[in-house]
C-alpha cells in the first residue's frame, strides 16, 4: 500500500517532462515552419527577379523584402510571426501567377510615383517648368522696330552703335533670333534697321511709323521718344497724350505687336531736369491705362528716379547734357532686354504676322552697311 502510494506520488514527474518535451518540440517545429518561409520568400524573390516579371514585380520585391525583415525582427512570436508570413507568401505567389490580383497590386503601387511626378510637375520652382519656359521664350522671333530720335539712332556713340547692338547682342545671347526692322539703316553692324530721325518730336514720329509699320508689322517696338518736345519746349505738358495715341495706333496696325516704352534719361541741360520729371510722370500714367485695358505694354524705367543706380544717371550722359555716354547707351540696351523678358513673362509676346519678312537679320544680310 505505502509502495504503491509512493509511485503515484512518482508518476507526475514524468508527465511534467514528457510535456516538456513536447512543448520544445512545438517550438522546434514552429521555427523550422519559419525557417521554411524564410526560404520560400527567397526563392520566390529569385523567381521574380530572374524572370523580368510585370510592372508590379519591383513593387512585390519590396513587399517580400519588408515581410522578410518584418519575420527577422519579430522571430521569437514563432506564431503570429509564421501567419504573417505565410500571408505575405501567398500574396507575392498569387501576384506572379494571377493577371488579376498582378493587376491591383500594380495600380496600388503606382499611385506614390504619379502623385510625386504631378507634385513636380506642378512646382513653381521645378527646373522642368525653367526649361520649358525658356524653350518657349526662344521660339519666338524677335521683329523689332527701335522708334524714336537722335538717341534711338546712337547719335554721338562710336559707329552709331548706341544701344541697339547691345540689345541685340544680349538678346541673341540669351538664344533669341532677332530681326531689326525700320526704314533706315544706320550703324556698323549688320542688322542695323531703325526707324529713327534726329530732332524729331512725338507726333512727327507718329506720321513717319504710319508709313514703315504696315510694311514691316514688328512683334516688338522699342520706343525713346520726347526729349525733342523736351528741347524744343513743344507740347511737353500734351506728350503723355501724344504717346498714348501712338501706341495705340502701334498696336492697332500691328495686332501681334508688344511696344516697350522708355522713360525719359535724366538731361543735364540746365533748368530742364523738372519738366523731365513731369513728362515721365505723363508717360507713367498713361501706362497705367494701358495695364487696366490689358494692352500689351511694358515700362523700361529709365530715369534715376525710378530705377536707381541700375540706369544711366548725370555721370552716363555725355557733355551736350541729353545724349549718353557709351556706357549710358549700354545701360540702356540692357534696360530694354529685361522688359523685353518682362513681357514675356507676363504672356505679351506673339510671334510676328509672315509677311515675307526673314526671322534672322543677320542671316539675310550679306555684311554691308550703309548710313
């Protein structure tokens, strides 16, 4: 009796162990079954890569590698850690052998590529929307008419150069093709066109563009115009009127055509630098006319005034106190190239009427000149 008591106190002992040893071998078999998914998940990856699967395949790699890493780092939960697995298993299986479900996981993994492309697309500042738009600004040719007087002709600059070939050069520079037109040629380079007259005031001006711009219709006009009213103290309190109608009638005769208006230079002439100040504020106000009706014109401030130490000041005009110097004239050139990108930044230029007219000055002419 006592023995036999003894061995049942015993038995527990060994049930304790055998279940025991199950359990370890519960938790051997678990990470085998692990161990096999690991695997599989490789082989299934070597599948997709050696195969040059669908356009999904570089979405399922990355599934596959995150499940991978997902099964290292959580490998003790032998359980949950296999369903998921198995999971992820039967997802890159059913991508590579089912068209639809290929097809799901393609489209949903392409969303986060068409979104970042339309963000950069959109960008203001992407280098995409730069190019197109400097592509788009060189398309256009460039016909222009330099309207105006003595200091529109260069008058007192080396070769009468004054500040056409700088533009020119600077235009060309920035990949636009240029064509100066105008019923006179006047200066050493080539394409030297110009419609200029030395003393010559607005409404005389008005008459000569009534015979040239029919012929010629520029894309562009380029207008110094005043100081001969100015000089000659005629109508100088009427000259923003003047200068309206004359670009209107610009305008109206060549329908594709963007004028760029130059304020007054500063005149050393004594006495006369208050009455500049009074015509620039005529021409200011009629632009403001101009902006309201949406016509396309664009200011090039020339005065100090207004624009700083960035325009000819009294040390860029010469002795006689209203021609410049030469690097007044240069200023000046540059002064209209960045109004001339002004309008096309604002969507004013259009490409010139064909009218027989070539694109290129330069190319059309053989090198001679004449004055």
């Amino acid at each position: 009796m006592v023995r036999d008591s003894l061995e049942k106190v015993a038995d527990p002992a060994p049930r304790t162990q055998r279940l025991a040893f199950l359990r370890t071998k519960k938790a051997i078999a678990a990470f085998t079954a692990l161990g096999c998914v690991l695997i599989a998940a490789v082989v299934v990856i070597g599948t997709i890569h050696t195969g040059g699967s669908s356009n999904g395949s570089k979405a399922e790699d990355q599934i596959a590698v995150a499940s991978m890493q997902s099964l290292t780092s959580t490998a003790p939960e032998s359980t949950s850690t296999t369903a998921t697995a198995l999971g992820i298993v039967d997802l890159t299986s059913s991508t590579s052998t089912s068209g639809s479900t290929s097809t799901s996981t393609s489209t949903s993994t392409t969303k986060p590529k068409s979104s970042e492309s339309s963000k950069s697309s959109t960008s203001p500042s992407a280098t995409p929307s730069v190019a197109t738009s400097a592509t788009a600004l060189n398309d256009v040719p460039l016909r222009i008419m330099a309207l105006g007087a003595s200091i529109v002709k260069g008058e007192t600059s080396p070769g009468y150069l004054g500040f056409r070939k700088p533009m020119r050069d600077e235009l060309v520079g920035l990949g636009f093709t240029v064509n100066m037109v105008g019923s006179v040629r006047l200066g050493d380079f080539v394409d030297n066109d110009v419609e200029a007259y030395g003393g010559k005031k607005i409404k005389e001006m008005h008459e000569y563009a009534k015979k040239i711009v029919p012929k010629t219709l520029p894309n562009v006009f380029v207008i110094n115009l005043g100081t001969n009213n100015l000089l000659q103290n005629k109508d100088v309190d009427k000259v923003g009127q003047q200068m309206e109608d004359l670009i209107d009638y610009l305008l109206t005769t060549s329908k594709q055509s963007t004028v760029i208006l130059s304020t007054m230079l500063t005149n050393k002439v004594p006495n006369l630098e208050p009455t500049v100040l009074d015509m620039n504020r005529q021409y200011r106000d009629i632009m403001k006319t101009f902006e309201a009706d949406g016509k396309p014109v664009v200011l090039a401030e020339m005065h100090p005034s207004e624009g700083g130490s960035r325009v000819p000041t009294a040390n860029e005009i010469g002795p006689d106190g209203s021609h410049p110097t030469v690097k007044g004239y240069e200023m000046m050139g540059h002064i209209f190239v960045q109004a001339i990108q002004s309008a096309v930044g604002k969507g004013l230029l259009q490409k010139p009427v064909e009218n027989g007219i070539p694109a290129d000055g330069d190319a059309e002419r053989d090198g001679s000149n004449s004055r």
